[in-house]
C-alpha cells in the first residue's frame, strides 16, 4: 500500500498531497495496491484445456496510473494537465556544426576558427 502511495504522491510532485487526501486519492491508491495484490505476475489471458480466462487492460496495468487515473488525480487536486510534441525547426545541430564559427576569447580578442 506504501509503494501505491508514493507513486500517487510522485505523480503530482512537488504539489503536496493534504494530510486527509479526498476520496479519489484514497481509492485510487487503493486501486493501485489491489492490482497488484490480485494479478501480481500481470497475466492477461489464461488457457487450460477448453477452459479460458482473461481481463481486461485495466485490470492488468500493475503498479502504474493509467491515464483516466492521473486525469482524475489531477482534477480532484486542482492541477492542470499539459503536454508538449516536439517539433523539428530549422538547422539540426550537425548543420549548425558545420556552419557556425567556433571562436576563443583572450581578454579583449575574440579568435574565430571555422
């Protein structure tokens, strides 16, 4: 339950967590600790004979929030959620190698090698 907990509290840092957590925060930790308790090697499926099992995603997700988790985590603390996508612009860092001047400074002189 502990590990459940410090993964809660590690997914919202450096914001604090009140000392009496809501609801959501207690049952998500509780959710947390129980998935793995009960599915603790993260089987999907099962097969014996004719006889098959199997659970669903959320039930196999182990020890990590799954994204509707950390939405409602978010919401209930008062955070807001962003993300950012990389975005290729302009030379890449080999081509700005190539063409920028490498230069030393000796006191007042500046020496530029290309």
């Amino acid at each position: 339950m502990q590990d459940a907990s410090d993964l809660v509290r590690e997914a919202v840092a450096p914001v604090e967590i009140p000392a009496s957590p809501p609801f959501v925060v207690r049952q998500l930790v509780m959710d947390l600790a129980g998935r793995v308790l009960n599915n603790p090697k993260g089987i999907t499926t099962e097969n014996i004979g004719d006889y098959s099992y199997s659970l669903s995603r959320t039930s196999v997700n182990g020890m990590a929030l799954m994204p509707a988790e950390l939405e409602w985590l978010f919401k209930v603390l008062g955070l807001s959620s962003i993300a950012s996508v990389h975005m290729d612009y302009g030379p890449d860092v080999l081509t700005l190698r190539e063409h920028t001047p490498v230069g030393w400074a000796d006191d007042e002189d500046v020496t530029w090698g290309w």
